[in-house]
C-alpha cells in the first residue's frame, strides 16, 4: 500500500511496544524484539514517529531530492501549510518567506489558497448532495477509510486536498514546467504526493526538514529582511489547520450552517466518526483531522511547545497577517481547475483463524482459561486474543506478553534458588527472615516455623548489621565455622537495590575445610619425614666420608714405602 516513507533504527529501538499500542491500524510488525512499519497496512499518520520515547522511528528526508530540484533550471515554487507558525514561529513577519528564498526557492506562497478552493467547492457539493459527507483534507483520514472502512468510502468527499489544489492552481497560472514544493507538518503528505499528486506536487519537505535545511545552509535570523509572499494571498483560510478551519471558510464563502457540521480530530474520535456513518446521521458534513488538534500536532512539526500554544501562534498569525500580498484570492481563479477524485477501495482483508488455532497461541503464553486472560494492553494490543490473531499473522511475538515473560522469569529464579546446592536466605529491614531456600534449611536444620523470626536465631546477625548499616558494600566469601551445625561456610551478604531487603548466601565448605586439613596434615607430615630422611643421609654422609678419609690416609703411606722400597732396589751401589 505505502512505500517506505516511515522506518526504524534497530540501534535505537528498545522493545518498548509504545509503538505497537499508539499505532491506530497496528501496523507495527514485531521481529526478534524489534519494531518495524509493515508498509502494506501503514497509513503514514506518523503516530509512532511522534510517541516514540526512544526517537527510533523516522520519516523518510528528501531534503536532498528537494536540493536537486532547486539545483534544477526549473524554476521552484514553495507551497508553505498554514500551520507554519506553529512550527517556525520565529520566521514570522514575512522571515519565512525571506529564508525560503535564500534557500533556493523562486517563489514563496500559502497552500492556504488551495484550501480555499476546496472549502468552496466542498460547500457547493453539500447543496447538491444530501448524505453525510467526510472532508478529504486530511490523506490519513482517507486512507485509513480506503483500506479499513471501505463501506464508508462513499461519504468521502470526492475532491481532492489543499496541497494538490494549490499545485494545481500554481502550475495553472505559471506553467507546469515549474516545480512544486509543499512544506508541512504531516508525514502522509509524502506518500499523497506519489501516488494522489504523481507530476502535480514535486515534493515534499517537514517542518523538520526545513529546520534542517536552514542550519545546513547557515541561515541565520539576522541575516533575514521581511518579505511578502508571492501570488495572492487568501482570505479567510489560515485556520485550515485547526479543528473546524475548513468549516469557518466554508461557511463564509458558501454558507456552510454550523448545525449541519462537526469537526473531530484524533485516531479515536476519527474511528468513533467512521462508526457513526453506518447510522443515519442528521450531520451533513464531519471535518476530520486525524492528528489530535489538528495540522498544529502533526507527526513532522518539530516544534516543542504545547499543542495549545502552537494553536494561539496560529490564531495571532491570522489575526496580524501583515506581510501579505496586496492583491486577495477570488473565487473565480479556482473555478476552472479539475479538482475531483476518486476514492479506490484497496481493503485490507484481516486473515480468518480458527478458535483453536487462537486457543494454541494463548496455551502457549499461559493462558489456558479465559480468567488467565489479563487483557493488560502492556504487549500493546487491547486484548490476549487479539495479541493471539498478531501472532498468527507474524505481526507479534509470544514474547510480547509482558506478564507471562515476568512470570516465566520468577518461575526460572526460583527454580534456580530452589535447587540451589547453597543456603540462601532473605532478611527484611529489621532483620528477620522473609524466606529462604530448602538448603538453607537443611543446612541450618530450621523449618519453615522461623520465616518472621530474627536471623540471629540461626546465625550471628553482625555481619547482615554491617550490610545494612553501609559500613561496608557487600561481604563476600567470608569464612564462617558454626560448630554447632558441623558447618564450615563461605558466606556472602549484600543488599538488593532500591529494596529493604538483603541476601545471605552460605556455600558449605565443611568438606572442602576437612579435605584441606586432611591436606595439611598429610603435607606437615611428610616435611616431617623429609627432615628425618635428610638427616640421616647427611650422617650417612658424614660417616662414609670419614671413614674414606682414614682409608685414603692408610693407602697414601703404603703407597710411599712401596715406592722408595722400589727406588732402593734398582740402585746399583745396593746390588754391590
């Protein structure tokens, strides 16, 4: 249905599901924890661009399509919304009109003449009609009706919006070669100039956009001289972009009765207008605005002021207005322009699912009876059942079920503090035992009857003192003996944040203890034997080197008699 004008920063988006509950068609689609536009089922009211408190959603820039144009040899036109001021109220006075031109732009003018044109051609059809009529100002109330509400397409309006009016208008009195720029504050406005306004509106910046485009170009507000617009200036439209603007125009320049209309905004009041039409409704026409207040609170507006203050900037504008063009826009310069449409029936067909198939998705996340069924909205859809129908289309996840995920959570930490081989145990403010796990209490050999009794009952409560007192941060891996339980301990106390409660736990090392004693005593008794060892061999040593001494001493001395005793028998005076 829609291109991809609104898209996501996956860094960004954090599974909030705010997205998924503001969304009036629910045409967020869940994927791995992330939020994502479906293009097909999107509307483009940028709702989820303005909710979102992460600013993960984005509406596609054309800023630079828009340079290229102005790059262009065509010349440029801007069509400036009525809700500019509540916008860019600094560029009052004719400063807008000033900085657009230093922009680029050949000329600056208001769509407010195009809203003119359709106010009087709505109020002409509501003499020649008698049914109940819906404006089509507003592309997102159209499409929504197009591709939800199709059995109330026949109240729409058959004619098309200010913007295409005024381009139309535009490209009549100076030639289609010239290029038309809508500046507003409305996403969808993007998407009508593809399809509803292809060749007619060239392209379409934000408010936001044009913030951008300014502090790029390094405009500064005191660079600027006022200016008047060019062309014509309306009369009476400049509240266009306020609940009932259409109206006031209207009923100035055809007579519209005030008791014949009503004027809604906001996705719920436009959804409660749509219901009503399939009644018989004494309204001959509703204005409907589908951003809550009007244009003034579109999704691209930018401005952070209230939406009350944002409407005054637009009632003082029309109120002062003095930077216009002199000459006034008649009636007649809109009467030979073709600004009638047609409204296509493009139904999105919600898929059919069996009961037991939406029973399965519900079983699935817990809910196996209807009071399991906690119809909280925290996964962003209004009721279990139909997060279980967004389930089976793939557009939302079981995971989504924040109270079943929560549940799955403490299911899993008890289990895991339950089988736990260490004694964990949980103590209030005031000392005494909120609960603790069962090897706690076969460690401690302590019932359940001790759960609101001191800790001090089952051990020295000094240390959970100093937790508590903030003498230090947290103990961990203290060794603690209880004699009286056999137990050797390897204790750890800290305080949960944000809660007045804290947690010991003792891991029982007794085993451990023995086996290192067991340990030492093996290692203290083989130095032991070491020592003696080594002390006798060095008496061995000793022994064994003296009694090689005497023997060396011995075999020296016969040594030298045999030798002399050889000496003497070679000598010949002996022989003689």
């Amino acid at each position: 249905m829609a291109s991809s004008i609104i898209s996501t920063d996956k860094a960004k988006c954090r599974d909030c599901y705010r997205c998924v509950r503001v969304c009036p068609v629910k045409a967020i689609r869940i994927q791995e924890g992330q939020a994502r536009v479906d293009a097909d089922r999107c509307i483009v009211c940028g709702t989820c661009v303005r909710e979102c408190p992460q600013r993960a959603k984005h509406v596609r820039n054309d800023l630079q399509h828009v340079r290229q144009i102005l790059a262009s040899p065509a010349k440029t036109i801007a069509s400036v919304a009525p809700s500019f001021p509540a916008a860019l109220p600094e560029y009052g006075g004719g400063l807008l009109q000033s900085a657009l031109i230093k922009m680029g732009f050949d000329m600056v003018t208001e769509t407010s003449v195009g809203a003119e044109i359709v106010a009087e051609e709505t109020a002409e059809l509501l003499q020649r009609e008698s049914r109940t009529m819906v404006t089509s100002a507003c592309p997102v109330v159209v499409s929504l009706i197009e591709h939800y509400h199709p059995s109330a397409c026949e109240n729409i309006t058959p004619i098309q919006s200010p913007m295409i009016a005024h381009a139309k208008y535009l490209k009549q009195k100076y030639g289609n070669d010239y290029k038309v720029v809508f500046i507003g504050p409305c996403s969808a406005k993007k998407l009508e100039a593809e399809i509803e306004a292809a060749g007619i509106v060239d392209a379409v910046l934000t408010f936001e956009e044009l913030r951008q485009a300014f502090a790029e170009d390094n405009i500064q507000l005191k660079s600027l001289k006022p200016r008047t617009y060019d062309d014509v200036r309306p009369a009476n439209a400049q509240l266009f972009p306020l609940e009932g603007g259409l109206a006031r125009t209207a009923a100035i320049s055809g007579g519209l009765l005030n008791e014949d209309f009503a004027a809604v905004s906001g996705s719920e009041h436009v959804e409660e207008m749509i219901e009503h039409l399939s009644h018989h409704s004494p309204i001959r026409l509703f204005e409907a605005l589908f951003c809550p207040g009007g244009c003034i609170n579109g999704a691209c507006v930018g401005a952070a002021s209230d939406m009350f203050t944002r409407k005054n900037r637009v009632l003082q504008y029309h109120k002062r207005n003095p930077f216009e063009a002199e000459e006034v826009f008649r009636s007649e310069d809109g009467k030979s322009l073709d600004l009638s449409r047609s409204i296509a029936t493009e139904e999105i067909r919600q898929p059919a699912f069996d009961e037991e198939e939406i029973l399965s998705v519900l079983r699935a996340s817990g809910k196996n009876s209807p009071d399991d069924e906690l119809n909280c909205g925290a996964c962003g859809y209004s009721s279990c059942r139909e997060n279980a129908v967004a389930v089976l289309m793939g557009m939302a996840e079981r995971s989504m079920c924040v109270p079943w995920m929560r549940h799955l959570a403490q299911r899993k930490t008890d289990q895991i503090i339950d089988n736990s081989p260490n004694g964990i145990v949980m103590v209030d403010e005031e000392f005494n035992i909120v609960s603790f796990n069962p090897a706690f209490g076969q460690m401690f050999a302590c019932s359940d009857e001790i759960v609101g009794q001191p800790i001090s009952t089952i051990v020295d409560p000094g240390d959970f003192e100093r937790v508590a007192a903030d003498l230090v941060p947290r103990i961990s891996g203290k060794t603690v003996v209880f004699p009286q339980y056999g137990l050797v301990t390897s204790a750890s106390i800290y305080r949960l944040e944000d809660e007045d409660v804290m947690i010991g736990i003792y891991a029982n090392i007794t085993k451990t203890k023995e086996d290192e004693d067991r340990i030492a005593r093996i290692r203290n008794q083989t130095l032991a034997n070491a020592e003696q060892v080594i002390d006798k061999q060095m008496r061995m040593a000793q022994e064994i080197a003296s009694i090689l001494g005497e023997t060396t001493s011995e075999t020296r001395v016969l040594l030298r008699k045999l030798t002399r005793l050889a000496e003497e028998s070679e000598d010949p005076k002996t022989e003689q």
